[in-house]
C-alpha cells in the first residue's frame, strides 16, 4: 500500500516535470515560413544570393487582348472605391507589363491605402529544378524550369 | 511587387525600413530573421513626373488572418503559443535592426505555402 502510494507520487512528479518542460503533448514545431526558408537556403529567391552567370532571362509572357468583357471605364473598382483616391497617387499597373526590364505582372493580389500588390515573375530568375521527395531520398524530377 | 502611392510620405520611410530590415539580415544571427520577409529588390519609376516605389517581396503564404477565419475564431492553444513565440523571435530581429513594428495584428503574419 506504501509503495503504491510512493509509486504512485513518483508518476505524479515525473509526469508534472516532463509535462513542465515539454517532453509530453510535445506538439509538431510549426513554421511560418519553412517554404521560404529552403528556397533562401537553396539560393532560388533574393537577387542579392547568387552570382550573375547562374541567372538567365526568361521570355516574359503574352497575354490575351481579347476574350473577356472589358468595364467601363467610368466604373470604380477596389482601390478606386476610396473618397481619398486619387488617379495620379498610383502607378498605372497592367497585367502583362515588365517593369525595371525584370519583372512581369501576372495579376493583382490586392490593395490597401497606400499602394497595390501584383504577383509577377522574375524574368532574370534562376533555373528551378522540381525535386520529388520519396522514402529513398529527393530525386528530380525535371531540370531548368522558370518560375 | 509592391507598387505604392507616389504622395505619401511614410512610402519613404516603409523602403527605408525594409532596407534596413535587409541590411541587418545579412550579418544578423536573431533567430526570428526567418520569419521576417525581406524585401529582395527595390526600383522607382517616373510616371507623368511623379516618382513610384516599388518593393520586390519573397512570395506571401495563406495568412494567419485565413486560418481563424476557418477555424471559426479560435485555434489550439499549442499552436497558438508557437505562433505567439515565433511573433516574438521576428520582433526581436526587427528591433534588433533598429526598426519598429507598427501594425502587428493577423493579417500580416503568413504561413507556409506548403
């Protein structure tokens, strides 16, 4: 009965410790940014990380003139909406435009009060390899891709 | 890429930061500078006589902001606390670099595209 009692106050002591330093309900560390982190690591991302010779330019993309229902022009759209807005504060920003001979717009992310946001491609960009993680190990799958 | 207004003056003052948010990054050892997206190109371009900014960021994952939103609200605490942490380690690098961090709420804070 003492024993079980002892044994029982040692579990209770050593389960509060590992409990108090983490060792048990231990969760999965979680990163907000890991995908960013490999491609730094790898050197992909950052015109400042790899030399000259390693990047190439890329043929910047054409896009279609036709196809879709075109506003007027008259009619306001999301930044444009603000009393505060002004036509001349903003860039004018098209799709399909390359900009300081090295980035392509591709399409807009969003808005806010003092500037747009556009997703674009890197036209003097490094090539990409696709690699494909499998039990054995990361093997490629296709090499000399762009972004 | 960000493009910004042309008559603002904290415009000057958010390249002047990220530059030396980018600065610091290079020989900073703070754990939380790989959680601070840095701003890898920055040009300005003339329109009609008016100068624009422009900043080149890395690629923005789904926001913390999105993760409530399906969550309805609320998120396990352990995740919670390894978010609130990781907050911090960025905030230390970012003060470290001698710039302030104004607007630290749900939206700016991404995660991983996976």
């Amino acid at each position: 009965m003492l024993l079980a009692k002892i044994l029982g106050y040692l579990y209770a002591t050593v389960k509060s410790w590992a409990l108090s330093v983490n060792f048990i309900n231990k969760p999965a560390r979680i990163f907000l940014y890991p995908t960013m982190n490999l491609l730094r690591g790898l050197g992909s991302t950052g015109i400042y990380s790899h030399s000259e010779s390693q990047l190439r330019e890329v043929v910047p993309r054409t896009f279609p003139t036709t196809g879709f229902t075109t506003i007027p022009a008259s009619e306001t759209v999301e930044e444009e909406h603000w009393p505060w807005y002004t036509r001349q504060s903003f860039y004018p920003v098209s799709i399909g435009d390359v900009l300081h001979s090295k980035y392509q717009v591709l399409y807009k992310l969003g808005y806010g009060t003092t500037s747009t946001i556009w997703m674009c491609r890197d036209l003097r960009s490094v090539p990409l390899s696709l690699l494909r993680k499998s039990a054995e190990g990361l093997y490629v799958v296709a090499t000399n891709m762009s972004a | 890429m960000k493009s910004m207004v042309c008559d603002y003056g904290s415009v000057e003052r958010e390249v002047a930061a990220q530059k030396a948010l980018s600065e610091s990054a290079k020989t900073s050892e703070a754990a939380g500078k790989q959680y601070v997206r840095q701003a890898l190109d920055h040009f300005e371009l003339s329109q009609d006589g008016r100068n624009h900014h422009f900043l080149i960021h890395e690629p923005l994952g789904v926001t913390l902001d999105f993760f409530l939103d399906i969550s309805h609200g609320s998120l396990p605490i352990y995740y919670v606390k390894e978010v609130a942490y990781q907050i911090l380690q960025a905030l230390e690098f970012i003060h470290g670099a001698g710039v302030i961090h104004a607007g630290t709420t749900t939206l700016p804070l991404s995660h991983p595209i996976p």
